[in-house]
C-alpha cells in the first residue's frame, strides 16, 4: 500500500476490513455518476472532463450512455484513452472522502451486448428511458487498464485490474447507509458503549460513519478532539439482519465491560 500525500494514524492493532479492491467495487457500485476525463479533440493532449452517469457491468466496468453529438464522444472517436473518477460524497473534508480513477480504453458496446447494458443502465437511471433509445445515442463501455483508489488519508494504492474485476461490492452496500442513520438517530448511547468498550476510553461521543461485512468506522469525541477508531465485528455479518443481531450481541457484552455513568 502506498500512503503518499498524508500521514497515516498511529499504528495501532489491526483490525480486518475489506481489501481496497472490494472498498473500489463498493464505491463504483453505490455511486451513480463521475467526472469523465478524455483527450481534448479541439486542443489536442490537453484533458477534458464532462460529468458522466454510468451503470458497472457485472466486473464493475462504467457503461456509458453517450450521444454522438456530446464532445466526449467525438474526443473518443479521436482517442479512445479516458479515465472516470467515482468519488464518495458526503464528507466535510473532501480529501477525506474516498475515490477511485479507472483508466482504460472506451469503445462502444457490439449489438449483442445492448439489451444486457440498455437493462443494467436504466435500473441505475430510469430518467433514460425517455432517450435511451435515441439514434444518436449508443452504449460505450470503458474496458479497463489500470485502477487507482484513494480510501481517505493515508490509504491509496494501484490495483490489478484483475483483482478489481474480480471482487465484488460488500453485501451491506445497499443497506449501510439505513444503518447508519439509524444507529446515529436511535442509538448514539450503545456507539458510545462500544467505543469506551472497545475504542477511545475516554471516549465523550461517537458516531457511526460506516459500516461493511467485517465492521464498522466509529468518529469519537474525546477530551482532545475527534479521533476516527475500526470496530471488527466477531463474524462476518451479510445483510441487515445480521447485522443488527451481531451489534446487540456486541453491546450486551460492552456493557459488562464499561462501568457505568
């Protein structure tokens, strides 16, 4: 892993979490539209970049729905060099947020392979129903040569193509953000348990600010400021439910753990 830019945290044990290929097909699979860059065909080698909505194929590559009159399109018939950034939003500090580039080569999609994309595309935008099948329009699929994530400050890394493709988004993808709001609304006392049990002991508040298979992230108050802390769970949990029995169970062993008060 690479960690250029910023310094990482203090090391401290480490706690199982989703590798960077799976944080990277999680983010491309939640995410709706990026920041398209192609190669200027008006002012040759220099980058152009359009907002750019896009459905991953079942590898997590962005399926592009492109009209031939759009100035991307006529920089890819030029060169069809391009990379789509996808980044996470809802972050005060933006660096803070992660990101993922996949660079490759875009092309559009054979006959064959329409019906498949035109169905995959319009369950992410249905708006496109009423262009989708314009002729001007045509599917393009951005097939890929390199893949570079940010997780946030300090973890950043290239990854095999090979590995992005072949791993696949976490099984709490679609239902994290439901958990969270509703931890942070229903139960900020049982964050603060568990992150005196099992995080900062002088921890004064916590809030949940996300949560995957293996566990989730806590942002802690303490008496000298906010502090981010990994939670494992004791197994891997694979949907809603599971999760929901797993953070009982883990807060009714907090509990005997933390005195109270």
């Amino acid at each position: 892993m690479s960690s250029h830019g910023h310094s990482a945290p203090p090391a401290g044990p480490s706690v199982p979490e989703p590798s960077f290929a799976e944080q990277a097909r999680t983010l491309v699979h939640l995410a709706r539209a990026g920041s398209l860059g192609t190669l200027s065909r008006r002012h040759p080698g220099h980058p152009f970049v359009s907002v750019m909505p896009y459905a991953p194929d079942a590898r997590g590559r962005p399926l592009l729905l492109i009209s031939g009159l759009a100035m991307h399109t006529q920089n890819l018939d030029a060169d069809a060099r391009a990379s789509l950034l996808v980044a996470q939003s809802g972050h005060e500090d933006p660096l803070a947020m992660a990101r993922v580039t996949l660079m490759g080569r875009a092309g559009r999609l054979p006959a064959a392979e329409r019906a498949a994309a035109r169905e995959a595309y319009l369950a992410r935008h249905p708006n496109a129903v009423h262009w989708v099948d314009y002729g001007d329009f045509a599917f393009w699929r951005l097939e890929l040569t390199d893949v570079y994530f940010v997780g946030g400050f300090g973890a950043m890394d290239w990854l095999p193509v090979e590995g992005y493709e072949a791993a696949a988004p976490d099984p709490l993808a679609d239902a994290a953000a439901g958990i969270l709001r509703h931890m942070n609304a229903d139960h900020a006392d049982a964050l603060l348990i568990y992150a005196r049990a099992l995080g900062p002991a002088a921890a004064e508040a916590a809030e949940m600010t996300a949560v995957d298979r293996l566990g989730f992230r806590l942002r802690v108050r303490t008496a000298e400021g906010f502090q981010g802390c990994r939670i494992a769970f004791p197994r891997e949990v694979r949907d809603a439910g599971q999760c929901r029995r797993v953070l009982t169970e883990m807060l009714e062993e907090c509990r005997a753990r933390v005195p109270p008060g």
